[in-house]
C-alpha cells in the first residue's frame, strides 16, 4: 500500500470517485482541504504533502518564488474549473467593478489572472480596483456573504450558494474563455522518481474515474452526492470532467497569455517547462 498525501480547496470530484468506487487499491489517499495557495506552496516546498490540486496558473508564479523552483503541472483534473464572479447586489457588471474590493487568494496568481485579463479587456486597469487577499473559495465565500468585499471568484459548491445568499452573478471566466483550464495536479519535479510508483497507480484510477464519469455517471453523481456536494454543484463537476488527463495545450497557452497580458512575471515561459506529463496513462 502506497501513501499519496494531498492538498486540495475542496474535495476534487475524480477523486472522490477514486476513493469511493476503489479504483486505486493500491493507494491510500490522505487529503486534506488546505486555505489558500500559499499554504500549498509551503507544503510542497517543505515536503509535508506529495501534491497540490490547484490552479495551473500558480506554477508560473511559484517557480519564480525563493524556494525548490522545480513546481510541474503532472495531470489535469478538470476540463476546466466552472468560475462564477460574483458580487454585492449593487454590482451588475465588470464596469460596475471600479472602486471595489475584490477579494482572491493571492493577487499574482491563481485563477485572479483570468479575472485581471477580464477587467483589463473592459478598460478597467489595476488601479481602478484593490485586491483583499483572504484565502480559498471557501474563505472568500465566507467574506463575501459576510459583506466585507464586494466581488469575488467562486466554484461549485460555492457559486451555488452565494446566489442562494443573495449574492448577484456578475460574470463567467468560461463564457469570456472558453479553452479556460481546469484544475491540475502540481508536484515537484524533484520528487517525481520517488513518487512514480504511487502516483502512477492514482493516476491510473483517476483515468478509470474519468471514464466512469462519463459512461456512468449515475455512479459518479451518487459517489459526489454522498461527498456532500449539493445536486447543483454536482452537475456542474461532472460536466467539468476532463476528457483527458493530459493538460491542454491551449488551456495552458492561455494561462502564459493572460498573464503576459496583464504584464505579470513568469509568462517567459511554454507547455514544456510547465507540464511533465511522463506519469500519465498511454493513450
């Protein structure tokens, strides 16, 4: 039995359907829900966790950080993350955004990016608005319900229940970006060979989950469910599901896009020193 220790923001959906249909018998998930990427960042840097499910943008910014420098997108575990902006009632739309306080992770990386290139699309430019970082989308979620932002980037469940709250939908990162990646699996580059064994063998049952949710998602959805993610939410994360785990090529070109546009570090880059896709199942 091998030991894969993880940190994500919520539970990923294929890997919930790992666990729950047994489809990496011999791995034994340790997974714990982390508070922001910084706090993934140190994990993976220190050692005390193998892997990060994450934003795939925040390599580019890790790897540029005093630290190992060796951060590798290995497989991707969502088509794309499903990002609602949300915001105060009185924010109708991106335009409406000048003057306010967005709250996000971290304001360098992450799916923050996808938002900066937005609002920079619509004429508003970083000094129109102040970034609060406060943590994951559940912390943000929390922040924003309790009225001390006015606007931020939620996945499901999150999303759902912010409209629930009375929260209004301002925008969606898809509608805008359409080829907008999901979440990757990032591990260091440095521990890959002595991770082979283990993360081949998960990688394997998450390619099983993959196709499971696709030609079955009865079971899929009951497994999600069971999880505790609302009947909304689910549908939203089996839609998301990724065709391949392989990372997309122009999800990733897009993330090195918005960051060189919105004049960021780290975008002097390409796909291959990004991604190592070597641990993926052939085919």
């Amino acid at each position: 039995m091998h030991t894969l220790r993880v940190l994500w923001f919520v539970p990923s959906p294929i890997a919930v359907v790992v666990e729950s249909l047994r489809l990496a018998p011999g791995v034994e998930l340790h997974a714990e829900r982390n508070p922001s990427s910084d706090a993934q960042f140190e994990a993976l840097a220190t050692g005390r966790v193998d892997a990060v499910v994450t934003a795939m943008d925040n390599v580019m910014d890790w790897n540029l950080r005093q630290g190992p420098g060796d951060f590798r997108i290995v497989a991707q575990m969502e088509q794309t993350t499903p990002l609602t902006l949300v915001g105060q009632p009185g924010r109708r739309d991106l335009e409406a955004l000048r003057g306010s306080t967005i709250l996000v992770d971290a304001p360098r990386n992450g799916f923050i990016v996808a938002l900066r290139a937005m609002l920079a699309e619509e004429g508003v430019g970083p000094d129109d608005y102040a970034l609060q970082p406060v943590g994951g989308v559940k912390e943000r979620f929390d922040a924003l319900v309790a009225g001390q932002g006015d606007a931020t980037l939620l996945g499901p469940p999150f999303d759902v229940m912010a409209l629930q709250a009375g929260l209004r939908r301002i925008a969606s990162v898809q509608e805008r970006y359409p080829a907008f990646p999901g979440q990757g699996l990032v591990a260091r580059a440095g521990s890959l060979e002595r991770l082979r064994p283990t993360l081949t063998a998960w990688l394997d049952g998450l390619d099983g989950a993959r196709e499971r949710m696709g030609n079955d998602p009865s079971s899929a959805r009951e497994a999600l469910i069971q999880a505790g993610f609302p009947p909304p939410a689910v549908e939203a994360m089996l839609r998301a599901t990724p065709s391949t785990l392989r990372p997309d090529v122009a999800g990733v070109k897009l993330l090195i896009e918005q960051r060189r546009r919105v004049g960021l570090p780290g975008a002097d880059t390409d796909y291959n020193a990004l991604v190592d896709g070597t641990l993926l199942p052939a085919g």
